[in-house]
C-alpha cells in the first residue's frame, strides 16, 4: 500500500499541475484575447493578468494591443484642379474589440492591412478631391490629417480598431504635372515681385518728394534767417557809421582813405593812373586833406605859423 502511494502521488500531482495549467492563461499587459468555445466566441477583453479556461473546451488566441503602424505604399490621387498627385502615408492603427476584429478580419495581419489601405485610398481619394495642389501642400495639410483620422476612424470601428492617427509623408507631382505647377508657381510669383517692386517704388518717390520739400523749406527758412541776420548787421553797421562820421568827420573821411590806400596798395603789384591832383592822394600831402590852391603865389608869402595838426596817430592804434 505504500508502494502504491509513492506511485501514484507523484503521477498526481504532476497531473493535476497539467490540469491547473490547461485551465489557466495569462494575458500580458500589451496583450488582448479572445475565449472560444468550439469556434465561439465568449469572452473578449481580458484584462492583463491570470484567467482560468476549460481544457480541451476552450481556446485562447491573443492579439498585440499595441499601437502598430500601417505604411502604405504611393498612390495617385485627382486634386479638385484635375492634376495628379502621388502621395505617400502612414496610418497608426490598434485593436480596440478583440472579438470584432477576429469577426472582421480572422485575426490575419495581412487581411488587416489590406482592409485598412482600402478605406485609407478611399477617404484620400475624397478629400483630395476637394483640394487645390496649394491647400494640400500648405498649412491646410494639418487639417486634411485631422480630417482623414476621423472619417477612417469611424470607418474602421466595423473592423474592430482604432485609427489613431493618419499622416502623409510626401506629396509628389508626375513628371508630367510638375513643369506646368512649377511655371504657374514661377509665374505667381513674379506678379508678386512686380507688385512689391511698384509699391517699393511708390514708396521712394514718397519719400524722396517729402525730402525734397523738407530741403526747400530748410533752404527757405535758412535763407530767410540768413537776410534778417544780415539787414540787422547792415543795419547796425550803418548806425556805427553814421555815429563814427558825426563825431568826427574829418577823421572818419582820413580813415576811411587810409583803408582805401591799404585795400589799393596792399598787394604791391598794383598800378593806378591818377592825377596826382586827385582826391584820391589828397592827404599825401596834407594829413587835413585841404586843396592846393590852383595858382602860385607871385612871391612866397611871409612865413606864417603853422596851423597845429590834430593828433590821429593814438586814435589809429
């Protein structure tokens, strides 16, 4: 009896060990499953961790609940304009219902990809079709993404996924469309060229008019002040005079020619053709500058005290 014990004791444990595993299984954290049963489906969104089964009744098939990326390949599509465009995107796609995707798709990747490139091509086939090539290329391209993720996300519920995100990576013109675009483009922009160009010049005639007639103004105003300034030098030169000559005019008319002397012979090499009567050398020989009678004296005349001389010699320093 207890040779039978030692027998039997270990072959049962090791089979109920087998039979606590064939009733039990694991879903990993970045895991889903689905429970079947003779091909049913029933049970679906297992939370991560130990789940217990019937053995032999039930079958476990886990799929990766990830985030997975669907990188489709170019395809050409018709802008509103009627011009080709290839475009090339990307989808990031997870499953969202277990038991819906193996319904929709039999749990085959390939299927899977296929089926989502379908309504991929088709939401990019309508939206580009509403666009120009500049909307598509532009800032507007953000909302064309935003857009497609949510028509194929709604889309792809049936499949038993979430889209969550579409993106295009390039965007290319046929060989054929390009030169067309490209002169339109070219064309574009010289207009706007020439426009900024005509504004630039509209704005240096502006300006150089206003600075012309800043210049004229200044000159004006300049002048002005210049011909007041001078009317007030003259003008007080002229009472400096005046005053000078009624104080004393005899010594205002010899100074008067002594600066006519200085301004004549101060050079050295100028020459005059005077008579030597004239006013002009009147005080060369007279410092009061009285004429010379015109007839001589029949006999000289009786030595006469000389009339004194006013001293101008200290009023000339």
């Amino acid at each position: 009896m207890d040779d039978m014990k030692k027998i039997f004791l270990p072959a049962g444990l090791v089979l109920l060990a087998l039979l606590i595993y064939a009733s039990t299984f694991i879903v990993k954290e970045y895991e889903t499953a689905i429970k079947l049963r003779l091909g049913e489906i029933v049970g679906s969104d297992y939370e991560p961790g130990l789940h217990f089964k019937v053995p032999l009744l039930n079958n476990i098939i886990t799929f990766d609940g990830r985030i997975q990326t669907l990188d489709s390949r170019p395809e050409r599509f018709l802008t509103i304009e009627k011009k080709d465009v290839i475009v090339d995107s990307y989808t990031k796609w997870r499953i969202s219902n277990a038991a819906q995707f193996f319904r929709s798709t039999g749990g085959d990747s390939a299927r899977t990809a296929r089926l989502l490139s379908e309504r991929i091509n088709t939401s990019l086939r309508d939206e580009f079709g509403k666009r120009t090539i500049q909307e598509v290329v532009s800032e507007d391209r953000l909302e064309l993404m935003a857009e497609l993720t949510r028509q194929i996300d709604t889309q792809a519920t049936e499949l038993g996924v979430d889209v969550v995100d579409v993106r295009v990576k390039k965007i290319d013109l046929p060989p054929e469309v390009s030169e067309s675009v490209y002169n339109r483009m070219r064309a574009e922009r010289e207009r706007v060229a020439r426009d900024l160009r005509a504004k630039g010049s509209e704005a240096a005639e502006r300006i150089r008019a206003d600075a012309d007639r800043q210049r004229t103004v200044i000159l004006a105003d300049a002048y002005k002040e210049a011909e007041q300034t001078r009317g007030q030098g003259d003008a007080k030169a002229a009472e400096i005079y005046a005053t000078a000559y009624t104080a004393d005019p005899e010594f205002y008319a010899f100074y008067r020619s002594l600066n006519a002397y200085r301004a004549s012979f101060g050079d050295g090499d100028s020459t005059l053709v005077l008579a030597p009567d004239s006013d002009f050398f009147k005080f060369f020989g007279n410092m009061r500058g009285a004429e010379r009678s015109a007839a001589p004296a029949a006999e000289p005349p009786q030595a006469a005290a000389p009339a004194p001389q006013p001293d101008w010699s200290s009023r000339l320093r």
